[in-house]
C-alpha cells in the first residue's frame, strides 16, 4: 500500500518515462510486513541540468510526509532518459543491512 502510493506521488510529480519502486523492508532488520524501506529507479527528464543531490532533495519534498511517518529509508536512482540509455541492466542492488538478521 506504501509502494503504490509513493509511486502514485512520483508519477504525478515527475512525469517519469521509467518508475520502479521496490519494497526492500524484508531486507533490514524490521517486523514482519513493515512497509520502511524502499527503492526508486526514477527517469525524469525534470532532471535535465540537475545533479544528484538535487534530484535527491526533489523526492524528498515530494515525499515528506512518507518520510515523517513509517518510511524509514529510500535508495534513490535517478537518471535523466539520456543518463538512461543503456543503464537499465547496470542499476545497483540496494546494500545489505548492517542490522539485517539481527531482529528475533
């Protein structure tokens, strides 16, 4: 139900020509079912002329509420449709979790 919601909040936001938004939760050390963690693959063109952090800190006011609330991480991709040519393979997996498998 988060996934779809921020997704919802980024299409309408930034017109992506590619949005993916996984649930990466059961990868840290979280309850069972929480909804905390996240990963956006996220081509804009919005992003023409801006570097990372900026893209960054536009998702982040898109989603500060999400953030506030029970969203706990997101590992952010972002890339214009020229930055993603060719890259759609090569995306990086998300970290393992320093405190992953530590819960009982």
């Amino acid at each position: 139900m988060i996934r779809e919601h921020i997704e919802s909040k980024l299409r309408t936001a930034f017109d992506p020509s590619h949005l993916e938004v996984h649930d990466e939760s059961y990868r840290h050390n979280v309850p069972a079912g929480s909804e905390s963690h996240f990963k956006v693959v996220l081509v804009s063109d919005k992003f023409q002329g801006q570097r990372f952090l900026q893209r960054h800190r536009m998702i982040y006011a898109e989603l500060a509420q999400e953030m506030a609330g029970s969203v706990h991480a997101l590992a952010l991709h972002t890339y214009t449709r020229k930055e993603w040519e060719g890259l759609q393979d090569t995306v990086l997996a998300s970290p393992n979790c320093r405190g992953a498998g530590t819960l009982a």
